[in-house]
C-alpha cells in the first residue's frame, strides 16, 4: 500500500505540473491593462474605401454604443464633446476603413452560403496627444441572419473587447 | 356671340375650379412620414417605428413614447439612399425559415424597397451623432430637400438627387 501512495505522488505532481505550466503561461504572456477612464470616439473614416453613409453612421453609433456597454470605461465622448477635454487619462479612437463588400440579404437567405456583408477596420487607440497606445484591424461581418448593417453591430461587439481586454478605468 | 358665351362660361369655370385646385395641392403637402429609425437618436431605441416631420426648423420624430427634435441648423450633413427588406418581416418571417420544402427561402425573394435617409447632427455639447431612418420610397427625398431649405448642411448636392431611386446617391 505504502509503495502504491508512494509511486502514486511523485505521479501527481506531474500531472499537476502539466496541466499548471499551460495556465501559468498564458497568465505571465497577458498583458497589463493600460489606465484609460475614458474614450472618445471619432467619427469612421473611409477615404480609400468607398462606403455608404448608413454603414458608417451604424459603424459609429454602434461603436459608441457597444464601449458603453462593454468596454469597461466610466465615460464614452462622441466626437467632439466639450466635456472630454479635461479627462486626464482620455484614449481616442480612430477608426478607418480598410475594406467593405455589401453583400446581399436576399443572396444570404436563398442561399445561406452566398451574400455575406463584411467591412474591415483599422482602429488606432492613442493618447490625448496622439501618441499610439494599439492598433489592430478588427473585421465584422454578417454571414446569414439579419440586415447588411449587422455587419457593423459585429464589429462593434468586437472593438469593444478589444478596448475591454486593454484598457481599464483602474489599470493593472 | 356664342363664342363670347362659350369664353364667360370657361372662364366662370375655371374661376370655380381654382379653389379645388388650391384645396387638392394643400393636400399634397408633405404631413408626417411613417418611418423607422435604425439608429441614433439619442434616447429612442434601435428600430423604434414613428413620424418623422420637419416643421419651424425642426427635424420632430414622433413615437409612441415621446417626442424628440432635431434642429435643422446643427445638422452637418443628409444623405438619402436606397435598400430593400423582406415583404414577410418580423416574428412570421423568422418562423418562415422552418416551413417545408423550403419554402421560407421562395419568400424571402419577396421584397419592398424603400428609402434610407441618414443624418449627422450635433448635440449641445457640440458631440457629434447620427441618426439613420428607412421609409417608403420617394419620401428622403422630400425630407432632406425640407430639411436643407431649413437650414442643414449636406455633402452631396440636391441636383444629384434628381436620380430615379435606384440610382441613388451613396455617399463616397
């Protein structure tokens, strides 16, 4: 019995070691979250990108819309609102679009696999003096449910994990 | 002198008939247009159905709950276009998807075109939002031409909009 329990711990501590490294890892490789209170956001732009104005008006409503929600922060500002100008630790948002196909919700419905709507968004998050904090592309799309301007509440959803994964009002 | 007669009676007639024609123009004069508003007005829910009317300088969208108005004069920019939208629509059209034969893809080839029109418009706070609506067709138009006759602000020119509606402009 002794020599079971024996062979048996030295046997569970490596299992406890595998399965422990992964975690450990992935928690050292997170990166800290940079302090932000607030956001503003500016409006899309799309100056290579020829994109109809509904998709960009939905494009910055739900932006705004989606950090209120889930980004983390104790304010979102629209574009130019005056009351963001004495924000201390303020992130501003730059969003351009880099790529868009409308699709066609008629196509999506008749035929689920053709007609997809996706638009594809450099967002660049810098300082109140413009230096840059992130950049990343985020891409949003509408695959079979819903209207062409889903597209835009998908990549809404994501900007704003995107901003919640990195910034917070505390910082750590 | 019967062509004397024939010229008092016609001109008796058409002293009569001007106050129908005046009576049938008043009628054609633009009222409220039942419209939805997709997004961005602040403090209606997305989709919420309603009238939108531009009166004393005023874009006023009426809902069930509550009024809101819009100031023709802090509005930067209107843009009108065109989509389409399934004729069986809502909770029917959802349930549709599950009929036999696949016949919930057959219907969804039906559809009604209508009009977007999309406004950005400024807040006391100087923050900048937008704001998009979908009605029948021919009635953006109408509204962005009263709205800019009050004071708005567009991007594209109202000669261009002289297109049939499926040539609308789309905003580069």
């Amino acid at each position: 019995m002794k020599r079971i329990l024996a062979s048996a711990a030295p046997a569970s501590l490596l299992i406890l070691a595998l399965v422990a490294a992964p975690l450990a890892r992935a928690a050292q490789g997170k990166p800290a979250k940079m302090k932000a209170s607030a956001i503003q956001v500016l409006m899309i732009e799309s100056d290579e990108i020829k994109l109809p104005a509904e998709f960009q008006i939905s494009l910055y409503e739900n932006l705004i819309e989606q950090l209120q929600k889930k980004g983390g922060f104790q304010h979102v500002y629209r574009e130019g609102d005056r009351n963001s100008a004495d924000v201390p630790d303020l992130i501003i948002l730059h969003s351009t679009v880099r790529g868009f196909k409308k699709g066609s919700e008629m196509a999506r419905q008749v035929t689920t696999v053709a007609g997809a709507t996706s638009v594809s968004v450099h967002c660049e998050f810098t300082d109140k003096n413009g230096k840059p904090l992130l950049e990343r592309d985020i891409k949003g799309k509408v695959w079979f449910l819903g209207g062409n301007l889903r597209a835009t509440y998908d990549f809404a959803k994501k900007a704003a994990g995107v901003a919640h994964e990195n910034f917070s009002a505390a910082g750590t | 002198m019967i062509s004397r007669a024939k010229g008092i009676v016609f001109a008796t007639a058409l002293l009569l008939a001007s106050p129908l024609v005046s009576v049938s123009n008043a009628q054609q004069a633009p009222g409220p247009t039942k419209v939805v508003q997709l997004t961005g007005l602040a403090g209606v829910k997305n989709n919420t159905k309603g009238k939108l009317e531009v009166e004393s300088g005023n874009l006023h969208f009426v809902h069930s709950k509550s009024n809101l108005d819009v100031a023709a004069t802090s509005i930067q920019d209107v843009v009108t276009g065109n989509d389409s939208q399934r004729m069986i629509r809502g909770t029917l059209g959802t349930l549709t998807m599950f009929a036999p034969y696949e016949s919930g893809r057959f219907l969804s080839l039906f559809r009604s075109p209508l009009d977007t029109l999309t406004i950005q418009y400024r807040d006391a706070d100087g923050g900048l939002h937008g704001a998009i609506f979908t009605m029948p067709v021919g009635k953006a138009e109408v509204i962005k031409s009263e709205l800019i006759a009050q004071g708005a602000h567009t991007s594209i020119p109202a000669q261009t909009d002289a297109h049939p509606s499926g040539t609308k402009e789309q905003k580069p």
